[in-house]
C-alpha cells in the first residue's frame, strides 16, 4: 500500500503440505460457466473510488468502470458522528492517503462474474458490489478502523482481509459476506497468500510504517513484524516465521524484517519477497526455512536517500512471477522502473521507467508482468520475455492493486438504474 508519509510447521506432514502448490491470484470461474464469462483485468483507482475493468491480455484496453462507493454518503455521515472513527478517518486520509481518502485497495470478482468483492481502507470495510447494477450486495466492517490486502481461495469462495488495525485477518464467504473464521497476526497484517491447494493461509506483517523512527538502529520501535501460516478450514496458526533470525543468519542484520509483497515459486517451495527500506528481495527456502540468496536492484540516483521520504517504508513494493517460474517481476515503487529478472541468475533485464509503480501481476495469458503506475495513473504491461515495455493504458486517480478476475460475456459496466 505505499502511500507518502508527512508518510518445520508444526509437523512434518504439514511442512510437505505447504511446499507443494502454487497460491492462487485470482477467482476462478466454474467449469459450466466458463463459457458465459470474459476474463479481465480490475485496477483499483484507490483516490477514486474507482474500478476500472480493463482487457487481460492484448491491448489491455478498458471495457468499463465501477464506482465502488456507491454508498459514500453513507459512510461519511456515520463517520462524522463517531468522534473515534472520525479521527482514524483523517489519519488515513493524511498519513497513509497523501492528502487523500484511501477507497479501495483489494478487489476480486466472484465465481459466477456476477460482482466484485472490494476492501475499502478508509471506510474499514469489505463490500460486495453487483456488476449488472452497480450496488452493494453485502458489506462487512472489518474490526477495528481499517481494511487492507485481501486474498481470495482457489475456488474463489473465500475471501481473506486485512485489518490493520486489530492485527487481524477475516476470513468471508465471497457470496455472502458472512465471516467464516479469522486469526490473529502480527502487528499491521498486509499481504495474505492462498496456498493453490487452499490449504494454508499465509499472511505478512509489515509492523509500523507511519513514523519517522527509520534509521536502522530505530528498528526495534516498528513494532511485531512476522509470517504467520495458518490453516484455512480452523484458522489456527501452524507456523510462525521471523524473518529477522532468518536475515541475520544470512548476514543481513541491518534489513528490516517487514515482509512486503511476496511471491511463490510454482512448486510452492521458494517465497521470493521485499522488504521495508531495500531495493531488491530475497529468495526464502521453504523446506530448510532459510533464506537462500538476495538480489539487490539499482538504484535510482534522482531518489532521495532520505528514507522518511519513502512510501510507507516502501522502496520497492510489488513483485510477481511467470507463470513458468522463469522470470520475476519487480516494482520498483521509489525508484520509479519495473524490471524483470531472470530467476535462475538473478540477472535483471532493461529498467523500464514508470511513475511510482505499486504492484506487479501477471496477464491472463501469462506472457507479460502489468504494473501498476499509481504516480501517473495508468496501467503498463511488460513482455516477460524481452522485458521490454509493450503498452500502456491511462485508468483513474492512483492505481494500486490489480487483480484477475471475470465479468459476464457482453458486459461494459454497470446500468445507469
């Protein structure tokens, strides 16, 4: 989420479990349904309060748009009338939102391409949004006063979501909003990941990333950063991981232990992740629970080194993978490039400029890595082959995260009533 600031398991049968799948990206359509549904692409225009709904592969071109706070004024009057939710409300809106109201940041579509499943961090909820007409199904505020990164299972009937807040992660049914389970986390939960056999639930917490305390011997004041795996039917925790004992074996002490966005390997047994504060990622070995190699990427000489001035702690923030494992795809968030890297030498490929790029994710047909460039509000795609930019597309205000997904066959928005 970056943002300016003023800024073995348990046993062995499990740890063999959680080495084995792909997580999952995206909900995926049923097989008798299939053929009634077009796969897309939804980009969350965050300072919108937008969706845009765009090609998944070719020209990327946009099919529609969504407004994805139908209910704003809604929101806001509640809000202006709870003293305590008013005043988280301007936080987000001053510290994480640069000056701005944070409205989506997650976003899936059901199984049937019938809606799109939003987490909306400014009004500490999860709504689900009907794609024929545009209004809420179901909404779920979330605990405490703020909702982050979400997840979706690999049958896509179960949504997983951030509270940031109340160090917890909900766990929704997608059709009906009602909560199935939930777990606890370590301080700020951000970034959730199915395993592909829907498993395991892992999820990342990146601790405080609002203060200035960023020197690295003000490390310890970022509060309980950790891994926390969970199993997705009990949500109970089965493995805890602490990437700071893990950095520090490897040499690294002076590396923050914030696991941002992160990665598996398709056979599920490497996690390639960032960090808060470091141009580049490391590479962790499930089965040994070691981290194995890092890479770090170029700097950008026009970035401050001032690492008050870097996005909510974010150097780079986003990364994603071919579908064949081959490559990796990185965002280079404050050093305005994405680049793709070869996953066998770690050798990275062009530096393709691009506007405070926030995430990274894959295209339908897996030949390119979209980003998106939240600092000059358009989507680029980049060929995984030649690394080479091949097209982008203009979209709203500050898009973050995107996300494959499906809408119905024909559909360009929703209806004017």
């Amino acid at each position: 989420m970056p943002v300016r600031r003023s800024r073995h398991l348990c046993s062995v049968a499990a740890a063999l479990a959680l080495t084995v799948a792909a997580p999952a990206t995206a909900a995926t359509a049923s097989e008798d349904s299939s053929a009634a549904l077009r796969e897309v692409m939804f980009v969350g225009n965050n300072w919108d309060g937008t969706a845009d709904v765009i090609e998944s592969t070719g020209d990327f071109a946009r099919i529609g748009r969504i407004d994805v706070i139908p209910d704003k004024a809604q929101r806001l009057a509640e809000i202006n009338t709870d003293p305590i939710r008013w005043i988280y409300f301007q936080a987000i809106r001053n510290s994480v939102g640069e000056g701005h109201d944070q409205f989506v940041d997650d976003m899936y579509s059901t199984p049937d391409g019938g809606s799109v499943v939003v987490s909306r961090p400014s009004f500490a909820d999860v709504v689900s949004i009907d794609l024929a007409t545009g209004r809420l199904n179901w909404r779920f505020p979330v605990s405490g006063y703020r909702s982050d990164h979400m997840a979706v299972s690999p049958d896509g009937t179960r949504v997983a979501v951030s509270a940031s807040t109340s160090n917890t992660v909900h766990v929704l049914d997608i059709e009906s909003g009602k909560q199935l389970g939930s777990f606890r986390t370590g301080d700020k939960p951000h970034e959730n990941i199915f395993t592909a056999d829907g498993r395991y639930i892992w999820n990342m917490s990146i601790g405080e990333v609002n203060t200035a305390l960023d020197a690295p011997w003000l490390d310890w004041t970022k509060g309980d950063r950790r891994i926390t795996v969970v199993d997705a039917t009990t949500y109970e925790q089965v493995k805890v991981i602490d990437m700071r004992q893990r950095l520090d074996a490897f040499g690294l002490g002076d590396r923050s232990d914030a696991v941002r966005p992160a990665v598996f390997s398709p056979d599920e047994s490497k996690l390639y992740f960032q960090v808060s504060f470091f141009n580049g990622f490391f590479e962790y070995d499930i089965a040994t629970d070691r981290i194995t190699r890092t890479k770090t990427l170029p700097k950008n000489p026009a970035t401050s080194e001032d690492r008050t001035t870097w996005v909510n702690d974010s150097r780079h923030h986003g990364i994603s993978m071919s579908p064949d494992g081959a490559k990796l795809c990185v965002a280079g968030t404050m050093d305005d490039y994405a680049t793709v890297v070869n996953r066998t030498t770690l050798q990275e490929g062009p530096l393709v400029t691009a506007a405070k790029p926030y995430w990274a994710t894959v295209s339908g047909d897996g030949r390119h890595c979209v980003v998106s460039e939240s600092g000059a509000d358009r989507v680029t795609a980049i060929d995984f082959a030649t690394g080479e930019k091949t097209v982008s597309v203009a979209v709203g205000d500050h898009p973050q995260r995107v996300r494959l997904g499906h809408v119905a066959a024909g559909w360009t928005g929703p209806s004017a009533g």
